[in-house]
C-alpha cells in the first residue's frame, strides 16, 4: 500500500495543476467508487484493530484536506474564468434587440414646459427654479401684498400656520428670488408647480405648472413686453395666431393686463366648444414690475424699470390638444396618456 501522506501529497500537486475539465477526474482518480482512497479504506478489514484506527483516519484525513483543495481550485477557476470572459468580452453598443416592453414618453404638461422653455430660452431668457415650499415673504411681502391685503384671497392657500410658510401659490417668488441672486440686466423665465386649496373641476386643480417670466434693465417699456408676447405666441402657435391685452390688476405690477391668445381652432369663426366661441382665451397675467417689488429687492426703481408675466402650462396644453377636462392630466390613465 502506498504511503497516505504521498498520496496526498501527490493528488494536492495534481489538483493545483489541473484545469476545469481534468479537476473531476482528479476527484474521481482519488476519492471515487474506485478511487486510491477509497480503496484504502474499503480494505481496512484486513487490518489489525490498531492499524485499522490508524489508517482509517489517516486516510479520511486525507480525504477531507484533499476534498477542501478541490473546492478552493474549483472556486478560483470560476473566478478565472469569470475575469477572462469579462477581459476578452466586447459589447456592442450599436447592437438593436428586441425589448419587449413599450417606451415611455414625456407626459403632455412636461412637454409643453419644455416647448415653452425652448421658445423663451431662443429669446435670450435663462431658465431658473425655485422651491415649491415657499415662505410668506416671497410668495406675498415681497410681491407688494402684505399681510391682511384683500388680495391674498385671491389665492387659497395650504399655510403652515406659525411657520410662517406654505406651499408656493405661484411661480411669481421666482422673480425675487432670481433678483435677489442676480444684478439687472436679468431675464429668466421659473417653470414649476404652484398649489392651490381648492376644489377641482374641469378647470381647477389643487396642483398645476405656471411659467413665470421677469425681465429688468434700465429703459424697459410696456412695448418691450407686447413685442416679447406676441413673439413667443407666434413661435408656440404660428405667426398667425392673435394676442390681446386687457387691463387687469396684480399686486406686483403696475400697470397689469391679462392676455388672451386668438383660438387656434375656431380663428374666431362659428360655434367652437373649445373657446366657447369667444374666439378668445385667456393664457396670462402680466404687467410692469411694480416699483414696491424693486424696492423689495434692493433695486433702484428710478434706474430700472422691468416687465413680468406668468402663465398657466395646464391652460396651454388643454388648448393645444383640445383637451376639456384638467384632471386628465392627474389620472395616470394610460389611454390617455399614450396619446402623446
Ligand atoms: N402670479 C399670477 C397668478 O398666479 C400670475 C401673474 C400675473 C404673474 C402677472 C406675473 C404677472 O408675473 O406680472 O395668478
């Protein structure tokens, strides 16, 4: 009988020289049915009771040391060869396969902030955000409407009593906040979220986006901010589309008009459910900053003079795609979001 400790020896040489494909055999030259081992003990019957105690645990000894090799060398070829694939594998990028699942697209609201954002950005506005948790300061002081002022009723708010802050009623904080970074010449647009404690109907919503615009330098006229409207309206909607001004009243400018934009489907012929057959609808507030909001800022109200505006995102879409009702765009349901 060969010696146990030679064998073990000789079968942990073999086994750290083997590869994947000779590693089984190695177990099975030593450890199989008909292995040396098992051999071995399957012939300590002819043994005297001591040599039978001695090599029975030499021999299973070995086993087990040579048992464990085998899993170490079988481990560090899964690692081997895991590297090596990863060294020589190539991906290709340009490769197309077949993914079972429909894209996902931008949802109307979203795309409307973008076309619009696009428009001002190509007239020279930057693009700024600000936070839809807002404090009383921004969303009302600074904006000339103090506390107590009959036109903080206009806006149904969700007020943190005592914190003194609230969830932004409109994007027109944007404007000091953007003041407040930024030395005049400044125009930025705020696209954003704006809340409003009210019951929902085909026209309200407790959430929806506003577009909120502010220009500042010295010598900026009320013709600056007609030209700019009626610029954007064209580029949105077609140089043929019409813009009104009517006069109206904001606490943050001085003077104030709303502007209606011509109905892009009627053109202001016949019955149309979507105007109503007005031939008209209202798409924004707008006006000259109000002298008290420069001062709010620090800014020189006899050296500067600005203009500003805010729109209505949900307004626009629903005018865009003839869409009647706004809560659509909260419903999640894909029939209708697919559509876009
Ligand atoms: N913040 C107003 C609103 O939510 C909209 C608005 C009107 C914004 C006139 C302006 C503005 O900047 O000049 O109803």
């Amino acid at each position: 009988m060969k010696d146990i400790r030679q064998i073990t020896t000789e079968a942990l040489k073999k086994v750290k020289d083997s590869d994947a494909l000779t590693l089984e055999s190695i177990k099975a030259e030593y450890l199989g049915k008909d292995g040396v081992l098992t051999q071995i003990l399957k012939s300590l019957s002819s043994y005297s009771i001591e040599d039978k105690k001695r090599i029975g645990s030499e021999a299973n000894n070995a086993k087990s040391i040579i048992v464990a090799e085998i899993k170490n060398k079988k481990e560090s070829l899964k690692k081997f060869l895991f590297n090596e694939k990863m060294r020589n594998e190539k991906f290709d990028y340009s490769e197309s396969f077949y993914f079972p699942f429909s894209k996902g697209s931008f949802h109307p609201v979203i795309q409307m902030i973008n076309d619009i954002t696009a428009v001002f950005k190509s007239l020279g506005f930057s693009v700024a955000e600000g936070p839809e948790v807002e404090t009383d300061w921004y969303n009302f002081e600074a904006l000339n409407i103090p506390d107590s002022h009959p036109a903080r009723d206009m806006q149904n708010t969700f007020y943190v009593e005592g914190m003194k802050a609230l969830l932004r009623t409109h994007t027109s904080p944007g404007q000091i906040r953007a003041m407040e970074k930024h030395k005049p010449p400044i125009k930025v647009i705020v696209p954003g979220k704006v809340y409003r404690n009210e019951a929902s109907d085909a026209m309200h919503f407790s959430t929806f986006h506003q577009v909120e615009g502010l220009a500042v330098d010295e010598n900026i006229t009320f013709v600056d901010l007609m030209t700019l409207l009626s610029d954007f309206v064209h580029k949105l909607f077609g140089s043929d589309t019409n813009i009104r001004f009517r006069p109206s009243h904001f606490q943050f400018t001085e003077p104030s008009a709303e502007v209606d934009m011509q109905c892009i489907f009627c053109k202001g012929k016949g019955r149309c459910r979507l105007c109503k057959s007005s031939s008209w609808i209202e798409i924004l507030g707008c006006g000259m900053v109000h002298p008290n909001v420069l001062k709010a800022v620090h800014y020189d109200s006899r050296k500067y003079t600005g203009y500003a505006f805010g729109l209505g995102v949900e307004r626009l879409t629903m005018f865009k795609y003839g869409i009647d009702d706004i809560r659509l765009f909260y419903e999640n349901d894909l029939r209708f979001l697919k559509q876009f």
